[in-house]
C-alpha cells in the first residue's frame, strides 16, 4: 500500500473512532467563542463617577462591603482603571460593586454563568463531575491527540496532485447540484480547506494543556526546562456531622489588612495598566499578589506582569514582567489564548470560533462518508439475491 494509502486508512479510523468526542469538543468551542463578551454584556452594570475628581474607595472598605452578605470564602477581586464596578470573587458567585459608592449592584447574570459553566463542563469533561471526571479528561486529551493527527493528515490527503485552479476549485468551493456522497465529500474538503490552519493551531494548544509531557515538551523545544510539579492534591477533609465547622475552626483567619497600602505600591509599579487581579492569600503571612493587564481588549501574555508586595512592610517582594520570563514560559502562555483565538482579541476568537464551527462540519461529513463507504461495503460482501423463476 502506498503511503497516501495507508493515512487514508488512518485518518478514517482515528476519525470513527473519535468523532463523537472531537463532535461533542466542537460544537461546544462554538458556543464558548464569546463568553467574555457575552457574560459581561449580560451582567449589565456600569457606573459613573459622581464628580470627574472623585477616586475610588479603598480596597479593604470595598472588601469589607463585600464580604459583608455571607457569601462564604472570598477568592478573588478585580479592579479596572477605566470606570468600572470592582468584581469580587466567592468561588461560585461574583459580587459586583461601585468602587465610588461602595453599592452593592448585584452578583450578575447567573443564568449566563451557569450555562457556560455547563458548556465548559462538556468541552473539558464531557459534562461529567467528581469521580468521572479523570476518565473523561483522559478521553476528552486522547480526542484532542487524535484530531491533530486527523487535521495533519487532512492537510496531506488533501493536497492536489496539480495547484492549477481547475483542480483547486472542487476541494476548495462549494459545488451545486452534487449527490449526497459527492457533496459531503466537496463540503468535506471545503471545510478542511479553510479551517485546516486555525484548527492545527487550535488542537495543538489543546493537547499541550491536556497532556503534562506535551507541556513539557514545548519548554524544552523553547530550550528552557519544564517547571516542577507540586505534590498531588490533598485528600478531602474530614466528613460527617459537623465537618464543616471542624474544618472552618482548624484553618486560620485570613485577613486583608495592609491591603490598600500594597494596592497602592502594586498600582505604582505598573504604568498603564486596565485590569488589576488580587488572588486572595490563603494563609495569614502570604503577600498580596497582583495580577496587571494593560490590554484592553486581548488577553495577551505579553501584556502581562505580576507584583507581589510583602504586607507587613507594604515593599515590592518581586515584579515579574513579561520580558523577565524564561522563553519555555512565554511559549506556552501564548498557547493558553491562541486555544481560544483571545491572543488576537475579538477577530481571533471569531477565526477559532469558526475553525470549531468548520470542525463540526468536518466530524458530520467525514462520519458520513465512512457510513456510505461501510454500506457500499456491505453490499459488495452480501451474495446476490437470486430472482425467483
């Protein structure tokens, strides 16, 4: 069997056997394209300063208002430059704020949430939860190994023998009047025509975050070597009546103070930036450590730098920019958004959403060919039917 022959075979069967997984991945980056944009438009909140002279309220007041409603542990805050409500982050909901009020405007629109949380859920696991989740990681990251594979073959078996335009044209344009076997082989080559290239950037990034020696693989490609990992994760705390408050007594008051004073240090070390992200320590003495953005549309590594402040002396412990990361760092902190086509703000994720959308096309029509070719042979398999005298 020739070579062309050979990945033909494979790329029918890697197809057949993953196309439900890589279907279920696809349709689902469809509807996350503009989670951002579409969760923020429909938390609906904006303020106005009362005065153009009046400044914010101070970060540990906005916290204490916050925190005030019960609303559990508090995991996050983040802060914008422009006018803007202060997000505070419980874990589950997020409490929104006027940063020159200190009211309280809501904890946005749950259903957008909850229905991309449910979205992601099936793109990263299948829609599973708790114990089933490793499995359907493990199926959801062999699916994404196995489409790269799908899209780099594509874009050999697809590659005409003559790059005339009269060969160009049946693979590369929708062709009217065909029969359905003709015509899902025109869309399928049509469709990996045009999102072979995104899709290859797409799934790559995917099986780097699916796949810790893919990880790996990409720093020491950056000639840097690959960070160490952290022990793996604590077994659950203790369980039964009274859990809750055993668990709550044992672990230590993590409290905020000297909050605004490292704000205020932080927001001096970072000249022109946007978006503002405090991680909430998790023990007493941890410093505070701000995440800057100064893009204001892409989320870009590049546009990146963290500032960790000592809270008891309110001094810079590090600043960590973007130029002063190794190279294996850089790379995949890119991947992180070129997956989702944020990298390139609002025209990149419309080119990824698309490539998803194309990649839907790609699964349906290629299951469909390989249906009528099992048919066809079926048919040449079965005995003729002898016709009665």
């Amino acid at each position: 069997m020739s070579l062309r022959k050979v990945l033909f075979w494979m790329h029918l069967t890697a197809g057949v056997t993953a196309g439900l997984v890589i279907l279920v991945m696809s349709v689902t980056g469809v509807l996350l394209t503009y989670e951002r944009q579409i969760t923020e438009w429909a938390d609906g909140f904006s303020v106005t300063p009362p005065t153009p002279d009046t400044r914010p309220l101070g970060v540990e007041q906005l916290t204490a208002i916050a925190r005030d409603g019960g609303r559990g542990e508090l995991a996050s805050i983040t802060l914008r430059s422009e006018p803007a409500p202060a997000a505070f982050s419980f874990g589950g909901p997020i409490v929104f704020l006027d940063p020159y009020t200190g009211k309280v405007l809501g904890e946005g629109s749950s259903r957008a949430r909850s229905f991309f949380r449910a979205v992601t859920d099936w793109h990263r696991w299948l829609g599973q939860s708790g114990d089933a989740r490793p499995l359907a990681r493990a199926l959801t990251g062999a699916a994404n190994l196995i489409f790269l594979f799908i899209v780099l073959s594509g874009i050999y078996l697809w590659w005409p023998k003559s790059l005339r335009l009269r060969s160009l044209r049946p693979i590369t344009a929708f062709q009217g009047g065909l029969a359905s076997k003709a015509r899902d082989f025109n869309w399928h080559n049509v469709f990996g025509f045009w999102s072979a290239l995104p899709l290859a950037f797409v799934v790559a990034s995917g099986v780097v975050m699916s796949y810790p020696w893919a990880n790996d693989l990409v720093y020491r490609l950056a000639g840097s070597e690959p960070p160490r990992r952290g022990p793996a994760p604590a077994r659950p705390g203790p369980s039964g009546p009274g859990a809750e408050a055993r668990t709550a007594a044992a672990k230590p008051e993590v409290t905020l103070a000297g909050l605004d004073r490292a704000w205020a240090t932080a927001q001096g070390q970072m000249s022109g930036w946007q978006t503002a992200t405090l991680r909430v320590p998790t023990s007493p003495e941890a410093p505070f450590s701000f995440g800057f953005d100064t893009s204001s549309g892409a989320r870009r590594p590049s546009t990146r730098a963290q500032v960790v402040v000592d809270r008891r002396i309110g001094e810079v412990v590090r600043r960590e920019p973007y130029a002063s990361q190794p190279r294996g760092q850089k790379v995949r902190g890119w991947l992180r958004f070129i997956h989702t086509g944020e990298a390139f703000g609002a025209f990149g994720q419309t080119v990824a959403g698309l490539a998803s959308a194309g990649a839907v096309m790609l699964v349906w029509t290629g299951l469909s060919l390989a249906v009528r070719r099992f048919a066809a042979f079926r048919a040449r398999r079965s005995p003729p039917i002898e016709k009665a005298a």
